[in-house]
C-alpha cells in the first residue's frame, strides 16, 4: 500500500499544483479585468469634468438673452421626451 502510494504521490503532488496555477492564473485575470474597468472609468469621469468645464466657460461668455434662447431651445427638444 506505502510503495503504491509513493507512486503515486509526485502525480498528485503536480495536479494539486496545476489546481492552484489555475486559481492564481484565474483571480490574477479577474482583478486585471477590474483594474482596466477602474482605468476606462476615471478617463471617462475626467472627459465629462472637461465637458461641463467646456460648457461652463462658454455659458459665461454669452450674455443673458443668449442664455435664456438656449434655454429654451433644449426645453423645446426635450419636450417631447
């Protein structure tokens, strides 16, 4: 039963490692996943910050009769919504 055992032994030995290769390999992907997420989410974060900075800007540079016609215009095109 011992010798038997014995030889038996290395193989088990090199499944438990590719077992836990595989985890590794698995868990390693999944958390390079949420980091490429993370990344793709602040560089969208940061396009919007610059788009209302944008707009922003070009709100203070129109004078108020501007202001009130493009407020209504985007009233009239989201009425319908």
């Amino acid at each position: 039963m011992n010798a038997l055992l014995a030889e038996i032994m290395p193989y088990l030995a090199g499944l438990a490692a590719l077992a836990v290769a595989f985890v590794g390999v698995f868990f390693r992907g999944k958390s390079s996943g949420k980091d490429e997420a993370r990344v793709e989410q602040l560089e969208a974060d940061t396009s919007a910050r610059e788009e209302a900075r944008e707009a922003a800007a070009e709100i203070e540079r129109l004078d108020d009769a501007a202001v009130r016609d493009r407020a209504r215009e985007r009233m009239r095109r989201n009425q319908g919504r």
